[in-house]
C-alpha cells in the first residue's frame, strides 16, 4: 500500500512540475516576447548600420566628392557591415533587387518572399509595420526596408544626366559596368537590411 501512495505522489508531483515549466517554443513559432525581443533588437540593428554607413559616405562625399564616395561604397561598404556584423555578433547584408555590386543580389527564395512582403508594405502607406520577422528552422531573420529619404542619394543613384553628373557616372559605369542602381525617386524602397540571429540567442 505505501508502495501505491509513493508512486501516485511522484505522478502528481510530476505532472505539477510539467504544468509549471515554461511553454517550449515550437519550431516556427515564437513567443510574443521572442518576436517583440527580435524585432526591436533588429530595429536597433538596422538603424545603427544604416547610420554608420550614412556617416563614412557623406563624409568621403566631403572629403572627395561624389566620384570618390562611388570608389569608396566600391572598397569600403561590404567590410563595413561585416565589421559592423562581427560587433553585433550577427551576420549583416544589404539586399536589392536592382544591384550595383553584384554580392547585393537577391539570391535565396526567403529573401525574394521578404522582398515582395516588404516592398507591399513600403507601398501600403496605412501599413503600421515596416518591417519583417522570419523564423527558418533555429534560425531568426529580420528584414527592414532600405529607402531612398536624402536627395543625396540621388547623386548616386537617381536618373541619369539629371541627378546623376556625367563625372559620377563614367566612375559608377567604370567600377560597375553591369550597374542596375539607378533610376530612383526620394521615397522609393532602394533595397533591404537582413539580419540573421542564430539559434544561441533564442
């Protein structure tokens, strides 16, 4: 009989402890606190890169004009966000679907699904969100659109012979004969951050 009570005690302690312990996540399911954590630290993310990268381009427009800032992005904008990656402990890229360096492209079907989402959000001006969330497998993908908001931009990466000088360009076509980059408006979506969180950080 002592024997029947000791084991029904260790089934409902049992059972009490599984009914206590946090939900686990599923896979493809996050939790509103792991979404609202992963979002507002890809926010964060997104927006610090963005700024860092502002920062160098206008200061070698100063230092060099436009045709030098073209030759730096050129050199320096990929190592930038890596460093900026390594910092984060991320993995960090710029994407588009109109490429000027060709290691920008839209290559994988998740980015071309994200790209479509987001750019039906930038066009959607009642969209509250601006911005994705993407679990795949242990991994967590933000994406955040990437648009043309200074006419300095244009410089680079307006309408040719408008916005863009006949210097810039022979530097852009000379660097990047295969260039795609051009013929943006102040608003439109240029291209998109994705950031990649591993599996450690859930």
């Amino acid at each position: 009989m002592m024997r029947i009570h000791y084991l029904l005690l260790i089934m409902i302690f049992a059972f009490s402890c599984r009914q206590n312990s946090p939900k686990r996540v599923e896979p493809n399911q996050l939790s509103t606190e792991l979404r609202q954590y992963f979002l507002t630290k890809g926010e964060k993310i997104a927006l610090e890169s963005q700024k860092a990268l502002m920062s160098k381009v206008l200061n070698a427009i100063n230092d060099e004009g436009l045709p030098g800032a073209v030759e730096y992005c050129n050199l320096h904008a990929i190592p930038l966000t890596d460093s900026l990656a390594l910092s984060y402990g991320i993995t960090l890229q710029r994407l588009t679907d109109q490429t000027r360096n060709p290691l920008n492209d839209i290559t994988t079907e998740e980015d071309k699904e994200a790209w479509t989402i987001l750019k039906e959000m930038h066009s959607d001006s009642s969209a509250t969100s601006k911005h994705l969330l993407k679990q795949v497998k242990n991994d967590i993908y933000y994406y955040k659109p990437i648009s043309i908001v200074m006419p300095t931009c244009l410089s680079c990466h307006g309408a040719k012979n408008k916005d863009i000088t006949p210097d810039t360009w022979n530097v852009i076509s000379k660097i990047y004969p295969n260039d795609k980059a051009t013929g943006y408006t102040l608003g439109d979506m240029r291209g998109m951050w994705k950031i990649k969180f591993s599996g450690k950080d859930m």
